[in-house]
C-alpha cells in the first residue's frame, strides 16, 4: 500500500530546531516531486519546501534560510530541517508526493509543529 507517514513533529521554544521525516511507501521513489505543506488553523494550507526528482528545491519566502528540505532516494525518506522556528511556523505539516508523468499525488497525515514558550 503506497502511503506516506510523517514523524518528528512535536514542542518547541521560538529560536529552536525539529527535523521532520516522511516515510515512504512509493514505488519508484526518485521519480517523485516531494514536498511539504502546512496548515495552521483557520488558514488554508501552504506550500512550505519542495524538492524535485532531480533533486532541486524551491522554498517559500517565510522559510528561506530557515528550512531545508532533503531526500534520501536510497531509504525512501524526505525530511525537513527545521532552524529558528518561530510562533508563526506553528501548523500541521504535511508531506505530499506527486509521481513524474502521472501526477498521482499522496499525501501523509500531517505531524504537527508548535512553537511556544
């Protein structure tokens, strides 16, 4: 079953560091376009970090120099490393896929991020 499971979320003070991970169940994993989204309440959901099959990466302005997204072809996983987090980053993250040629997408269930003292 193709699936996407995200970990590493949790509580942190603004100015620390998370790395959150998505597993994932695809086949033919390095043809995909991985990215990571979020959601905080009552806003829509965001385009957060994006990371090609070739392997190039695209950020949103709120994030850049802050966040990085990475993939590891050979385990299955992309994560995303998370620095200086600050009140606002607080959301629900989501990992999300979309297969080259197809676009079949997947989603995972979202970890969530809290930043607070």
């Amino acid at each position: 079953q193709e699936q996407l499971v995200e970990s590493g979320g949790g509580l942190v003070q603004p100015g620390g560091s998370l790395r959150l991970t998505c597993a994932a169940s695809l086949r033919s994993f390095s043809i995909y376009t991985m990215d990571w989204y979020r959601q905080a309440p009552g806003m829509q959901r965001e385009l957060v970090a994006t990371i090609t099959s070739s392997g190039s990466t695209n950020y949103a302005d709120s994030v850049k120099g802050r966040f990085t997204i990475s993939r590891d072809n050979a385990k299955n996983t992309v994560s995303l490393q998370m620095n200086s987090l600050k009140s606002e980053d607080t959301a629900l993250y989501y990992c999300h896929g979309t297969r080259l040629f197809t676009g079949i997408q997947y989603w995972g269930q979202g970890t969530q991020v809290t930043v607070s003292s």
